[in-house]
C-alpha cells in the first residue's frame, strides 16, 4: 500500500466507552499466509466491552485494536494466497468483496485476516449485513453441528434464546436439522413471542418459571444437546437435564475468561460450581461437558473454521438464513455503540460502518423492514428489568 497510516479506533487501555476516539494507526503489515481488507463495516460483540476494560482472557496487552468480524473489499493478498489462487476455482482478487472472521483488528480502516477465514461476501448481502455473520453464526453451527453431532428429532436446549447466538441456532436448526426440537430461555414475555414467532417449539421465561423443571415437565428422560453461554451452576443444573448421550456446550460466560477473575469476590461461587463436577458421573451416566472458543479454533484449527464459515455463508447464499441486523452506528460512534451494548439498551446484532456504498443504503432499507423490528423494539423496551447475566450474554463474542 502507498499509504502506511490509516484510521483505526483502539483500545490505548482500560477505559469507558466514552473514551474511545479515532486516531492515526500503523496500517497492519500481512504474512504470507494473510490478506489486507479495506474494511467498509465490522461487528460489535460484548467481548469488545470485556476487551476494553482489561478483563478479557485472549485480548492482547494495551494498546490494541480489537474488533472479531469485518466485511470488506481486498486491497492485498499474501504469498501463500497467491499461490493457491492458481488452482482455486474461486481465487481471491484485488477488489473482491469480502467477510473476515479476524485475530482483532478490525476497528480500523484496514484489517488483516487469515486466509483459512477468509470468505467471499454473498452479493445479497450488504456489507452491514455480512459483518453480522462471522462470530455468533459460525459459533452456533459449530456448537451444533462439529460439538453437538445434531441427529434427527434431537432435543436442543439454549439459553438466551432471544441473542445473538440464539436467532442464530434456531436459523440454523430450521434450515439443516428440521426435525430438531428446540427449547429455549430468554427472560421476558416479549422474548418469549420473539423467539416463538421465530420457531422455538418451547420457550421458557426463567423469570416467571424455573427452567430446569420447566424442561423436565416437556422431556421427563431429558434432552439431547444443551448450548450454555452463562456459566456458573446452570452447568450443573444442565448436566442433570441430558438424557443418555446428551452434551452440554458451554461457550461465551465472559464472567469467568475475565483477567484476574478472582479478584472478584462474587464470581468465586461460580467458580466452584464449575469445578466441583464429578466426572466418574458423566463417565458412568454417558454425559459430556464440552467447551467452545472459537478463537482458539481459527488460531490453531483454521481449516476447521474455515469449513465452518464456508457451510454458514452457503446457508445465507441460499436464503435459509438471514442477518438479524438490529442497529447500525457511524464507526466515528463507536463509544456510543459501546455504551448502548453495556447499558443493555441493544438487541439483536450491532455494526459500526466505516464506508457507506449505495448497495448498502437498499438493503439497509430493506433490513429495516423486517418483521423482526416491532419484536426488537418491545424487547429493548424491556432490557433493563432483564436478568443481567442473561443479558450480558446475548450481546457477548461467543468466540
């Protein structure tokens, strides 16, 4: 690139959300096995909030760009993709649109990412769109389909039904496991018309009915597949829900990946609800505990993430799939972004956008329209009596 300075929004350290400025930054430099993206809009997801406190287990040290999930247009390509474009059949070319499931990064006006996640980005999408995909939409397939091993008629339970994970299992599910029947918790009645109108075969509001008996009361021998992102004793409380065979994925619970957690007298019960599982129990009874960090997967797996992200963008190029985009900020308001997500006055999936194209203004527009709106509004209405345990999941980087 002719230019070595760019744009970029980072974390200079621990700080509130109306700290957060654009400034000038060093344009990444790519390795071989890399691309430079111009990035036009990225994802927002509560491990951002978490990342910028300091309280986030897998963030780099101080100063940082952070941001998991762009969608963009290449302006540079590595060696290694060079050289594999000779004898790909949908090679990657300067220009090309793109969706990136990025190692941080992405709050800036270039980004780089890994070529294993990598993916073209679908024409009917928007670019707003696009960027809603990469995080909790490649969570849950992988959570179903590479942990869970779905099979037909299987019994799902997940919680936070009504998040940004959850409307991602239950499109998931509708479109790859339609005999699947999912049961799902979310914390209040508009949630629960919310993700019935979406499919849920049994919502369950844990405010008004304890859920582990709600679910034995439909399924007394219990479910197949159990997705946790909250951690502390629901595991428990999971585990006693499976029946013969049955998993339960945890993922997310940033509560318990913060740095020096410990510190923190409240979260110690938590803890020790976590760790005091007997395991000659799961053993004897065929139960599973299994844990899901997707970042961890792209930096040491790639080419499982990359079979992932290439299964999710098939289901959004064919229709079965949609981006549940809620809202969209002006990147230069970033720190108002954030401060929605932690006041937990957003639902559904938050972008900031850096570049605006006339594509974008149509299916923006159409965005807007959908059905899901009216739901959305009457939920947000509602955030702030919600549970905030549940809540802070539903925003959360499940990764």
């Amino acid at each position: 690139m002719a230019s070595k300075k760019m744009k970029a929004c980072p974390f200079m350290k621990s700080c509130e959300a109306e700290d957060l400025k654009i400034v000038d930054w060093d344009v990444p430099k790519i390795k071989p096995n890399e691309v430079l993206v111009k990035v036009h809009a990225f994802g927002l997801n509560y491990a951002d909030i978490s990342a910028r406190k300091g309280q986030y287990n897998d963030a780099p040290d101080f100063p940082f760009v952070a941001g998991y999930e762009v969608s963009g247009t290449l302006v540079e390509l590595g060696e290694e993709v060079e050289t594999e474009n000779q004898d790909s059949e949908t090679p990657y070319n300067i220009g090309d649109a793109v969706v990136g499931f990025t190692d941080f990064g992405g709050y800036a006006e270039y980004c780089v990412v890994r070529k294993e996640a990598l993916i073209h980005k679908p024409d009917n999408l928007s670019h707003e769109e696009a960027a809603c995909i990469p995080v909790q939409f490649a969570t849950a397939y992988y959570c179903l389909f590479e942990t869970g091993r779905v099979r037909p008629n299987c019994r799902v339970l997940f919680h936070a039904a009504a998040g940004g994970v959850g409307n991602a299992v239950i499109q998931i599910l509708k479109a790859k496991a339609p005999t699947a029947i999912m049961i799902g918790t979310c914390g209040s009645d508009a949630k629960v018309e919310m993700i019935t109108n979406l499919g849920v075969h049994h919502p369950i509001n844990y405010n008004k009915q304890d859920y582990p008996t709600a679910v034995k009361e439909i399924f007394p021998d219990g479910v197949d597949i159990v997705l946790n992102s909250l951690g502390g004793d629901t595991i428990k409380k999971d585990l006693d829900l499976l029946r013969t065979g049955g998993r339960v994925i945890g993922f997310g619970a940033a509560s318990l990946s913060q740095r020096g957690f410990f510190n923190s007298i409240g979260l110690i019960p938590k803890v020790l609800s976590m760790v005091t599982i007997n395991s000659i129990s799961l053993l004897m009874e065929t139960k599973s505990l299994c844990g899901v960090n997707m970042k961890r997967i792209g930096d040491e797996r790639p080419e499982i993430l990359r079979e992932v992200l290439l299964a999710v963008m098939d289901l959004f190029e064919s229709g079965d799939c949609y981006s549940h985009l809620s809202q969209t900020f002006d990147w230069k308001d970033t720190n108002k972004a954030h401060l929605a997500m932690e006041q937990r006055k957003t639902t559904g999936k938050v972008v900031l956008q850096i570049i605006k194209d006339d594509n974008d203004n149509e299916n923006e527009n159409n965005n807007n329209n959908n059905n899901n709106n009216d739901e959305s509004e009457a939920i947000a209405n509602e955030n702030e009596n919600e549970n905030e345990n549940e809540n802070e999941n539903e925003n959360e980087n499940d990764g």
